[in-house]
C-alpha cells in the first residue's frame, strides 16, 4: 500500500523488487493480518513477520500487510502506536496526532485519529510509518477536538509503541491528561508495563522489574 494514494497496483511489485535490491539497510516487513483495514488500525501483531524480499527463501505464505512512501525509497519503519484513554475518563472526539521522538533527535509524526469517538477504557491503535529507524525515548500527543460540542480533554493511562522489525516494544503506565489544542509530552521505557488498582493507589510496573507507583 502507498501513503497518500488510493487503490493498489501488482505492476509496482516490480518497482519494490528494485527499490529493496537498492536500499538493503531498510527491510520491508509484512505483518499477518485478516485486513488491509485491520492492519493499519493497529489490531495484528505477530512474531512471524515477513521480510518481503526473502519470504519465499523462508518458506512465508498467506497474507501479509505492510506501508510503504509514495516515492523511492519506499521502504520506512513501521511503528503500531496504542493509546488507552482511562475508564474515568471523557470520550474523545476528534483529530489525535502522535510524535515518536528518538534518543538520537529524529522524530516522525502521524494521524492516530482523524475524527471519531473513543470510548472510556478502550484502546485507539495506528500504525505510524517514519523515514528512519527510532530507538524511542518519548512521543507528543495532539488533540483537535471536532467541535466545541465534545470535550475539550480526555485522560489516557497507558502508552504502548510496537517497532514491527524486531518486534520490540516501549512504554509508560502514568495518567496524562490530553488537552485540545495542545500537546502532551510522554516518556517511555523499553518493555511493556502494566497497571493494577489497588484501593487508590495505582501500581505501575515493567518486564524488567523496574517498579513505580502513582497515587
């Protein structure tokens, strides 16, 4: 699929062929997935993702998704990016950017949500493609709310940004408040946290032990 463009063509396929012979520091990697649509709103992760330029060498067969640049290179990284807006929280409305920023400085940004309602204790989830590999340190949140009708914030409590290369993952379990017409800074950690209420109190924890706690 290309950003930006509608419909699909097999006559590209050749274009891509080339363009990875060229460009082997990026590996085009295709995700599982029963939708092009269930792909690109974040629902399929899988451990067996596909390097498209050696899928038949390793045997690959079924359907696999991924996102490419309009123009060469098309090759760039794909990132699934979740949000959980809290329980307690207000239902958003409107247009939800994110910014993934990298330790070295790089940055990319996409559309999380163009314009729709997401309820208290669900999960928004996209899948954002950036130029270059990011080794993530934190990312922005931006909320257009689509008219003065909806609320003018919301509450997320949980963060969770997947690299679909290797399948590593960052996160953050602290409430943060998303108000429109500005941004909200997040920090995230490598592995992926999770949250308990007790009382209260919530615990926050990660993979690696490395334990926190928000009252």
């Amino acid at each position: 699929m290309f950003e930006d463009l509608a419909g699909c063509s097999h006559k590209r396929s050749v274009h891509f062929y080339i363009d990875m012979l060229k460009n082997t520091g990026c590996q085009m990697t295709g995700i599982p997935c029963s939708s092009y649509e269930a792909f690109s709103d974040g629902e399929c992760e899988s451990e067996e993702h596909s390097d498209m330029l050696h899928s038949n060498e390793y045997g690959y067969r079924g359907a696999a998704y991924l996102n490419t640049f309009a123009e060469s290179p098309y090759c760039g990284y794909q990132y699934n990016v979740a949000l959980r807006v809290a329980k307690d929280s207000d239902a958003p409305k409107g247009k939800i950017e994110t910014t993934l920023y990298s330790t070295d400085g790089r940055q990319s940004t996409g559309l999380l949500s163009e314009d729709e309602t997401i309820e208290a204790g669900s999960y928004k989830k996209s899948v954002e493609l950036s130029r270059y590999p990011l080794e993530l340190q934190k990312l922005s949140i931006t909320y257009e709310r689509s008219s003065i009708m909806q609320y003018k914030s919301f509450a997320i409590d949980k963060v969770t940004v997947t690299d679909y290369r290797n399948m590593n993952r960052w996160s953050s379990c602290s409430m943060n408040r998303i108000n429109t017409d500005t941004y909200t800074m997040v920090y995230v950690y490598p592995g992926v946290c999770s949250v308990r209420e007790i009382g209260e109190n919530i615990k926050l924890w990660f993979n690696e032990e490395k334990f926190r706690k928000q009252k």
